[in-house]
C-alpha cells in the first residue's frame, strides 16, 4: 500500500499536492528525468569502465598488496565491508520479526498530552494544530498545549488565530524571550496534564489515527517508556532534494527503526512526533532541561537525550510504523547540511551518554542487541576520519579507480534501499535512492567529521529568518 502523500487519501488532515499546470508539470517532468537518466548513466558507466579497465586494475591490485600498507588497507576494507554486511543481515532479521501494535479502543486509551513548539514557522504552525485537533482521539481525554519560543515572525498571530478558530480545544502560550525547543518542551511537559505526552514539531501533519496508535503501546505494554512515529516527508514533489530524501526517510523509519523497536531499543524518537510516558518524562525531566555538553547548556539533541534517559531507566522505547506524521524538511542545499550538522553534533554527545550506561545491567531482559546498535554507531563515528583520509589517497593516486569503486558501490547499497520502498510504496518514486546516494556521497561527505569536531557547538542553525522572509510571512499574513 502506497502511503505517500502524493497518492489520493480519504485522510482529512492530510493536504493533497495541488494539481501542476501543463508547462509547470513538463518542467517538473523534464528536470526529474533528466536527473534520474544522468545518475543512471553515471552509475552503468562507472561499471562499464570497471570492466573496461579490469587489467590495470588487477596490476594497481597487485602493486598495492606488495606493500604493507596496501595489504592493511585491503584487509582493513574487506574486514568493514563483512561487518557492514553481517549488520545489515541482522537488521533485517529484526524487521522481518517487526510487528506494530494496533490501536486500543477509545475506553483504554490513556489520557494524552500534545505539546507543539514553535519556533519561527508562520502558517505552518497553525495547519499543525488544525490536523491535531482533527485527530480521532476522545476529545476528553486530549490537551493540545503550544508554545511560541519567542518567534521573530508572525508564529504569534497564526497561533491565536488557530486559537480563536479552535476555541478551549487548543492552549496557546509565548515564552518572553526564545529559549529553545528544549525549554519550550518543558514548559509543556510541566503544564501536561495526561498520562501519556505526544511531541509534534510544529512544520508537521499528522493523520486522523496517528495520535491513537502513538499512545496504544503505552496501554498494552507496561515495559513501553517511549514511542517514535514513522517520518513521511510533505513537500516531497516541491524541489528535487525532498523528493530525493522521502525514500531515505522511508528506508531509515520504516526498515531501521522497525528492527530497532523488535529490540525495544529505538535510539532516537523523532521530533516531529514522538510519545513519552508521564513517569518516564518526569523521572529525568530536571537532568534533561539541565544537561551540559563541554561544560555548556545543550540546546540540541533534546529528542535523543530525552530517548536515551528514558532507555537508562529500563523502560523500552518502539516505533510505531502506521502511525504517520507529514513533516517539512530543506528543500536547499545550505538547509539540509545545517539540519545534517546538527543532528550528526547530537549524535556524537548521546552516543557518549548511551556508552555510560549501555554496557551495565540498564534493564531486565536481553541487551546485546542494543549494545551492537551502539557500536554499529560508534563504528560510523570512528571510521569517519580514516575514511576521509583514505578518500583523498585514493582521489590524487587512483582517481579513476575511486570513481568507478565509489559508484558501483553506490549502486549496490542503494538498490536495497530502492528495492524496499518499491516493494512497500511506490516503484517510481523507488528510483531517487540512486540520485540520493550520488548526492550525498559528493557533497555530503563531510558532514559527520564535521560534526565531530564541532560536537561543542549548540547552534540551531536552521530556523533564523532573513529580512526577505520575514517580509514575505507579513505579507501572508496580511492577505489572510
């Protein structure tokens, strides 16, 4: 079944892509073609030379294995490539064993929290709290409570003029200054009143039923702390980029956050949607508004710091796949590595928190599959400047053979990314995991060393507003 948001839904809350001009749908046809038939040529033809040139290949094979350097890298490479392999076995396994859990009905439904954030993004915000409050969750057992962190825009007025269409069924506050997304979070998670908290990030769409089946898990499973929702992106027909990314989306929700949910150990629950059991939040709500990094407040990372503290105490963190949340993401290039930048820097501090406690005795039960998530973590961090040096020995002395390596590399790996969200959504649109990897294999390369060394930085980075947009969001605001 094909849950993309480009297929024709029944869903209320969720926007249909308004309909292309013909001139507006040859471009758009044209520019996609052209993209998907350049990446295709690239890749066949790195292959083809690959056979072309096996000769003097094998002779750079056989002059690199009569050193020791050579003979370290090669069995350096062929030990990461059967690690990656027996990693990638043992997720699958995982998801194969993936079973989601079904919604409970309206009487066992627990009390429920939505806490919306805002932060900078105009209408956006209110088409999120018109989606919640579309929900079918039993309205008196539902508080949706948002907060404006100190906007710069016109995030205010679409807040109140949310509130003045929805009346008592939305709570609307404004923090005196912007103080992140973290103190927004806890401001809500203070003022909640339900058992169960529902994160939604204010760009976002949820369906009419995602709320329901976010908050079921918590009913039917005691051991159940935390619950990620499944991340489709919205704009996914806006620009090539979102278009490119919806089936990497697919690929790390749906396939790795499934095998991660089988072992109750999802490593990060979303900041688009995620569900948190009311004693589980308030057990460690103080260290989490007070966490420091190098000796400074963090300002990021608040979703996977809030997952880790909540893994730390024993409870079990799963992901829910059927329940859907649309969200917002770069549709630019500059945009999407600052989103990469940030989420890489929190990935770096929450790994090192994780190591300090995911090799006790966390909790009942099983913890080696946990464990081997972290380390397939730590592998991807520790791997990240050798990587980058290896790149560049390969680029001034091999360049043809680091070209055609690379892109039949990327050819492999990518084909079971393509192959799964054809089989699970849409074979057309399976295609973009080729364009994807090419792009980020270029230009994307670097942003994990990056990170690393940066991991002390706690800039937002995506979400300030120049002159022009801010003039363009009171114009929209004035015409509506």
């Amino acid at each position: 079944m094909n849950h993309s948001i480009n297929t024709v839904t029944t869903d209320p809350n969720i926007p249909q892509t308004k309909p292309l001009n013909p001139v507006e749908k040859f471009v758009n046809n044209s520019s996609s073609s052209l993209v998907l038939a350049g990446t295709f040529i690239l890749l066949f033809g790195a292959v083809a030379l690959f056979f072309i040139m096996q000769p003097y290949f094998e002779e750079v094979h056989l002059d690199r294995m009569n050193t020791i350097w050579g003979q370290a890298i090669m069995i350096m490479g062929f030990t990461l490539l059967t690690i990656k392999l027996a990693f990638i076995g043992y997720i699958l396994t995982l998801y194969l064993k993936y079973k989601s859990i079904a919604s409970v009905s309206d009487e066992e439904l627990p009390t429920c929290t939505v806490i919306v954030p805002a932060y900078n993004e105009g209408e956006l915000v209110y088409k999120t709290l018109k989606s919640l409050v579309a929900s079918d969750y039993p309205v008196e057992k539902l508080q949706l409570i948002s907060i404006d962190d100190g906007s710069q825009d016109n995030t205010w007025q679409w807040m109140q003029k949310a509130k003045a269409e929805l009346g008592d069924r939305v709570a609307i506050y404004q923090q005196p200054k912007n103080m992140g997304k973290r103190h927004a979070l806890h401001r809500g998670f203070n003022l909640g009143t339900g058992d169960v908290f529902i994160t939604v990030d204010s760009d976002s769409i949820v369906k009419t039923d995602t709320l329901r089946i976010m908050a079921s898990p918590f009913v039917v499973n005691p051991d159940c702390g935390a619950v990620a929702g499944n991340v489709k992106v919205l704009n996914n027909k806006k620009a090539l980029i979102p278009r490119m990314l919806n089936v990497s989306f697919a690929f790390s929700f749906e396939f790795v956050r499934s095998a991660q949910s089988r072992l109750g150990s999802v490593l990060c629950t979303p900041g688009a949607l995620s569900a948190y059991r009311r004693e589980a939040v308030f057990n460690c709500l103080e260290d989490w508004i007070s966490q420091t990094f190098m000796g400074e407040v963090s300002k990021i990372g608040e979703d996977r710091a809030m997952t880790n503290m909540i893994l730390k105490q024993g409870y079990k963190v799963l992901f829910q796949r059927k329940a859907y949340v649309y969200t917002n993401i770069p549709e630019r290039y500059k945009n999407l590595y600052k989103m990469f930048i940030r989420w890489e820097r929190s990935n770096v501090r929450e790994n090192l928190a994780m190591s300090k406690f995911a090799f006790s005795n966390f909790r009942d039960g099983a913890k080696t599959g946990t464990r081997i998530l972290l380390l397939n973590q730590w592998l991807k961090m520790t791997m990240a400047y050798p990587a980058i040096l290896l790149m560049l020995f390969f680029i001034i002395t091999y360049p043809v053979l680091f070209l055609c390596s690379t892109l039949a590399g990327i050819l492999v790996f990518s084909s079971m990314q393509a192959f799964f969200f054809a089989k699970k959504h849409s074979i057309s649109e399976s295609f973009w995991a080729y364009p994807y990897s090419v792009f980020y294999a270029f230009t994307l390369f670097w942003i994990t060393p990056y990170a690393i060394a940066t991991a002390g930085r706690s800039g937002w980075l995506t979400r300030d507003l120049t002159k022009k947009q801010l003039k363009e969001q009171q114009v929209v605001a004035m015409s509506s």
